[in-house]
C-alpha cells in the first residue's frame, strides 16, 4: 500500500513555466521517507502538437537541474521531483 505524507511545505522557485512549488515527504519506502519536490505546470496555453511533442514541457525538464538547486539551496536534499500539469 502507497502512503504519502501530505506535509506541503511552499518552495519559492521562480520560472515562468512553473505555477506552484512545494515540497512534500512520500513514505511508500518502508525504510525511508523521500523528499520530493512537487512542480505545478500550468498547461492552459501550451498544448502538444499532434505527435504529442510538447515543447515548453521540454524547457521545464531542460531547466530542471537548476530548479533543484534552487530549492535545495532553501530546503536542503530532495530525492525525487514530481511534475503535474494541469
């Protein structure tokens, strides 16, 4: 059975893709809880082509390494990011 703790803490990332950041402690691993950074992406505007290529969700993933450090200046270690789009 997955348990997720939903302990939000709000992260302040900045990037012109991303809505909404926290982080949030996910315990379906017995033997350790990970830290998790959660990204919103809105998707209002942006929509994939018709092969299904979505280029501003390729500027995110692009971007993600300097996001995590972002957050981890603040926060400290994170395990995983989760990305939802809306």
């Amino acid at each position: 059975m997955l348990t997720t703790l939903k302990l939000h803490q709000p992260v302040n990332i900045t990037h012109p893709l991303v809505r909404d950041a926290y982080m949030k402690k996910d315990s379906s691993l017995k033997e350790h809880n990970s830290d998790v950074l959660v990204l919103e992406m809105t998707n209002d505007e942006h929509e994939a082509d018709v092969s299904g290529f979505d280029s501003y969700l390729i500027d995110l993933l692009t971007d993600l390494e300097g996001l995590k450090g972002q957050a981890e200046e603040r926060l400290g270690h994170i395990d995983r990011i989760d990305i939802i789009t809306h």
